[in-house]
C-alpha cells in the first residue's frame, strides 16, 4: 500500500480531530477510524464514518424511548435471537461508510450488491493512479479442474515467473500508453505541446484489469452481513475475499455483538434442505444411508458429508 505524504497528513489530520456528540460512538471503532488498512498489494480499506452500535439494534427491535438496553446477556440474547431468525430491519438501523481502494477487477464482483451506496473515483475527471495487482506468489495459481470458477495447484518455478511478468508489463505497457494517449504529466501539464492529447474518459478504456480504483462506499449492517456471508465465504474469489476479511475486522470491533452472532448464525452455519435434514434424521437413528437412497443428488450428498464432518 503508498499513501501519499499528503494523503498520510490528512489521515494523520483527521484522526487527531474531535466532535463532541450525544449520539453513542464505539472506542473500538473510534480508534480505527480513517486509518488505512493495507490489503493485496496497493489497496486498502478505512473506515470513515458509522451510525449506530450494538445497542441501536436493542433500541430499534423494542422501538425504545431511550438507548432501550437492558442487562449485556439479554441485548445479546435479543442480538443473537434477530440473526437466527432473520429478522432484518433492526440491523439496518446501523450504517457504516468506508474508502476503499481496489483492483478494478475485484470492483467488478463487488459492485454487483446492488444494496450499497457507490461513489467511484472518476477515471473521466482524473488520471488514474499507476498501480496494478500483481498476485503474490502463493496466490498465482492454475485453473482448478474441481471447480470451474476457482483456482488449484500453485505455479511453480518458470512458469510462474514467465506469467508474473507477462502480467506486470501488459499492466505497465497499457498503462505507458494510456499516459501517452493523455499526454498529460503527472502534473497535469502537457507532455507535447503539439499534441491535444486524447479525453480521459476514452484513454481509461486502455487500462488493465487489474489497476486500482477507489471508491466511498456506505451500507447498512444488514446488507454488509449479507456481502460478508457471500465474500467472506470460502467460495469467494481470495481477492475480495481479503477485502470482507479486514471489514469483518471493523465490524468486530464496531458491533462485537452483532459480529460474533453473525459467525455463529450465518458464516460458519450451514443451511441444510427438508432432504437434508431427513438424512440426518435417519442417520442420528441409526440408518445406514447412501446417496442413492438418500433423496439427494451427488453434488448435495457430497455438500452434505462435506459440512457434516468439517
Ligand atoms: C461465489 C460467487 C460466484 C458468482 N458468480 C457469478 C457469475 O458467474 N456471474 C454473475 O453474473 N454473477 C455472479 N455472482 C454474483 C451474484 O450472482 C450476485 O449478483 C452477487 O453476489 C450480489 O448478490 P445479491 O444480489 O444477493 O446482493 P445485493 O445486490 O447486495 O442484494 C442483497 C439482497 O437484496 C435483494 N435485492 C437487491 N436488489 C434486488 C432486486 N432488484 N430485485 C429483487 N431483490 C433484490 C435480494 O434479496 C438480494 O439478495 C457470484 C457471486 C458469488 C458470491
């Protein structure tokens, strides 16, 4: 991750300031504020403002006059008791909004929750920083044959060079030549006098996939449960996956209530299907049960199994 002297100033600026509030604030979250959490090789995630605690969730659950807690036990049984049951509205009462800066390619997958509020760093205004993602070695890996929306063994020896550094100079030519077709300077300034220089928003398109972009990026608590359960999860590609592991580190910090109940009720729970639970059923009986006399197809008996021994 570079930040900037600048951009470190800032950052060092706005943590230093100090709003008096009645509104209920988190230390834990305070301390993380605006700070930039590093993730993949030039992206992070801050946090730069949040509405709301574990006791808003209490509060809007009882549609409280007051901060509507009661003893820590019985806000974290009510807690516990809305993620079981999926009982929504009272998560959405907190909203958290991070910056976030990412490869284009995993801003892709992201931007497909669709329950967020966006706002991208314009590539038609501004020049676009020149950083790729170039995956570290154990992440550079060969098409899974199991799986065809994953990756398998990891590449070794020239083969993993030879692609390193296919992708560092497509990344660093289509980028060369995007600065050429700008003919802009860093600064701003013409390059060649005589040239006009091709608009932003056209010589973007000449860009690798995997060059950073940046957005603000602000979601309630229920949808940001219902992104993390999805790019948190193992099937995730491990790009963005990296990205939901460190906001789940802010959500840790922010509702740790709420948090530990959505580890216990949705990311580490497994939904099983009324064949499903008729196995198991049957099982727990005694039966001796095979696929084929089980109601389910291979791939459910194989999900099945797989979640039953861990
Ligand atoms: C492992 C993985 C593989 C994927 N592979 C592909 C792929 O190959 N191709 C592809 O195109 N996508 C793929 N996706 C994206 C996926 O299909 C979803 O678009 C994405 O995960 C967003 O999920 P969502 O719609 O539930 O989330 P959000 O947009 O955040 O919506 C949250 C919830 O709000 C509700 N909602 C939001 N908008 C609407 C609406 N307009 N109408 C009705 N309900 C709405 C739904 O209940 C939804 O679940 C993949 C995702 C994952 C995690």
């Amino acid at each position: 991750m570079h930040l900037t002297e600048q951009q470190e100033a800032e950052i060092a600026a706005a943590r230093g300031q100090r709003s008096a509030t009645a509104r209920p604030t988190v230390p834990a979250l305070e301390g993380m504020l605006f700070e930039a959490m590093p993730v993949l090789d030039h992206g992070f995630v801050r946090v730069i403002d949040y509405m709301g605690d574990d006791t808003a969730i209490v509060q809007a659950a009882r549609v409280s006059y007051g901060r509507g807690t009661r003893r820590v036990s019985e806000d974290a049984g009510l807690i516990r008791y809305l993620m079981r049951h999926r009982h929504s509205t009272p998560f959405e009462m907190c909203e958290i909004k991070f910056h976030v800066k990412l490869p284009i390619f995993v801003a892709r997958q992201w931007i497909r929750h669709r329950t967020a509020n966006v706002n991208e760093y314009s590539a038609r205004y501004s020049i676009l920083d020149r950083e790729f993602y170039l995956p570290a070695p154990e992440h550079l890996a060969a098409q899974s044959h199991a799986n065809r929306q994953g990756r398998g063994d990891v590449l070794a020896g020239k083969e993993a060079a030879h692609v390193l550094e296919l992708l560092r100079g497509d990344a660093i030519r289509c980028y060369d030549n995007y600065a050429e077709m700008l003919n802009e300077d860093e600064a701003g300034a013409a390059r060649d006098p005589s040239r006009q220089g091709l608009a932003r928003e056209l010589a973007r398109m000449n860009l690798t996939l995997n060059t950073y972009t940046q957005w603000y990026w602000k979601i309630d608590l229920y949808n940001l449960f219902h992104f993390l359960s999805l790019r948190a999860d193992a099937h995730a590609q491990f790009e963005i996956r990296t990205y939901a592991e460190t906001i789940l580190r802010a959500v840790a910090a922010w509702v740790p209530i709420a948090h530990q109940a959505f580890l216990d009720y949705r990311l580490g729970a497994v939904a099983l299907s009324a064949q499903m639970l008729a196995v198991v059923r049957r099982m727990l009986a005694g039966d001796t049960v095979e696929q084929a006399d089980s109601g389910l197809n291979r791939r459910e008996w194989a999900e099945l199994m797989g979640a039953l021994k861990g």
